[in-house]
C-alpha cells in the first residue's frame, strides 16, 4: 500500500543520502538508509552500504541499519519504525523488512534491476506473506538516482 511522506521522511532521506554519500567516498554503492521511530523521528539504526569493505554480501545498508536498529530497541519487530533508503530495497532487504515487521519504507530512487518493492517485485505488500508495510516511494528521487549515476559514470571512466 502507498502512503503519504510525513513529517520525518525528508529529514530522513536527507541523513541517509549523506549515509550513501560516504559510501561513495569508500568506493561502495552509494545506497544509504537509516531506521527511525516513525512518531519521534528518533533515530534507532544507520548505515551504508559496506560489501566492499566487509566483503559480505548481505551488507547492504537496510540489513546493516536494520541489525542495528532491532539492537537499540532489543527487539526483532520493528512495527513502530520507518525505514528510510536512498535506493528501492532488493529481494534480500524486502525479505528483511518483511521479517522485521517494519511499519513503513521511504524510498528514493527506483531500481529497475533490482528493486522488489515496486519495480520488479513487491515483497512488502505480497498477501501471502505475514507482513505487509506501508510505501513512500520516490521521496528524493531524483538526488538518489543522480548519486548513483555520479558513482557509477565514475567507475566507467575509470
């Protein structure tokens, strides 16, 4: 189900674009995300993007803010937070969300190669799962897809 942004979601978006930001710098995926209680906007988990540098292929920033997250609260259910990511969420990350039970996903940018909340998939409102999540798509969409084309554009001409 889409939702409408509220009043933490930008602020949100902008910290993990400045998350994502910092990935670029270590030469990884510039994908940034950061778990928020979604009444208080407090900041319960963040990350980057960090399989180059943890050579771990479940280092994605969702997975990374999530563990992070359920450790603050000392909980695996999320129902309370908001998930806000530069990048639409893949298979592996939507499956996450879905098993933490997180009550929203705010997203940049679509991943048509990807991405399986929307464009491919759409894991979070699947009926057959247990868990469905509340959208909000497209929030910064164009910084997020302008981050990932710099970074990529740069390995190109590398």
């Amino acid at each position: 189900m889409t939702a409408t942004p509220d009043g933490h979601d930008e602020a949100m978006m902008r910290r993990a674009l400045d998350l994502a930001r910092r990935a670029a710098s270590l030469g990884e995926v510039p994908v940034g995300a950061v778990v928020y209680e979604t009444d208080s906007g407090r900041v319960l988990g963040e990350a980057f993007n960090r399989r180059e540098q943890d050579r771990d292929p479940s280092a994605h920033a969702e997975f990374l803010a999530i563990r992070e997250a359920c450790r603050a609260v000392s909980d695996w259910r999320l129902n309370h937070c908001s998930l806000a990511v530069t990048l639409e969420p893949c298979p592996m990350c939507a499956g996450l969300i879905v098993n933490a039970r997180v009550g929203r996903v705010v997203y940049g940018t679509d991943d048509p190669k990807a991405g399986a909340v929307r464009t491919l998939y759409a894991l979070l409102n699947d009926d057959r799962l247990n868990h469905a999540c509340a959208v909000v798509p497209g929030v910064l969409a164009e910084e997020s897809a302008g981050l990932l084309r710099a970074f990529f554009r740069s390995l190109r001409e590398k």
